[in-house]
C-alpha cells in the first residue's frame, strides 16, 4: 500500500520557519523523483520545489529560491522541504508527491499558515 505522510506544517510568524517532512513506504522510494506542491485557498495548485531520485538535482518555483530547500534521504524513505523566511503568501496546504513516468502518488498535504 503506497503511502506518502506529510507533518511539519503549522502556525508561523512572518519571517520564521519551518521544516516539513513526508514519510514514504509502499514503493521503491529511490526510484522516484519527488515533488513539493502547494495549493492556497481558491488559486492552483502550484510546483514549489523538485529534487531527482538521488538528489542531484533540484529545482525550485521563483517565489521561493533562496528560501526554501528541498532534500531526501533515501535510506529513511523521506522527501523534506526547509522553509526559511517566510511570507504570509506562503500560507497554504503543502503536497508531497512521489512522480515516475506516469506514475504519480500524492499525501494528504499539512498546513502552513504564516501571520502575525
């Protein structure tokens, strides 16, 4: 049964952070490229951020280079987003997602709310 676990979000004053994590199981975690998504109420979901099956690579949405970080560590299965200096814009539901070819596994997303 494939699995994605997202935890980490909450309540955060402009400016602070947050690291948030997904659990994979149920896959060969290693195999896939993983993908940060986030949706804001009433807007698209967007791609926030994008690291390859080994972590080569990464890309990032430009509202949030050089704030945010996307890493993995395939030996515990997780996929983790560090979020420096954050905007209230930045409030929304956060996504994990697990994309190899056609295949796409999503979680049931964690809440980030930036304010004052």
């Amino acid at each position: 049964q494939v699995q994605l676990v997202e935890s980490g979000g909450g309540l955060v004053q402009p400016g602070g952070s947050l690291r948030l994590s997904c659990a994979a199981s149920g896959f060969t975690f290693s195999s896939y490229a993983m993908r940060w998504y986030r949706q804001a109420p009433e807007k698209e979901r967007e791609l926030v951020a994008a690291i390859t099956t080994f972590g080569i690579g990464t890309n990032y949405a430009d509202s949030v280079k050089g704030r945010f970080t996307i890493s993995r560590d395939n030996a515990k299965n997780a996929v983790y987003l560090q979020m420096n200096s954050l905007k209230p814009e930045d409030t929304a539901v956060y996504y994990c997602s697990a994309v190899r070819f056609q295949n796409a596994y999503w979680g049931q997303g964690t809440q980030v709310t930036v304010s004052s």
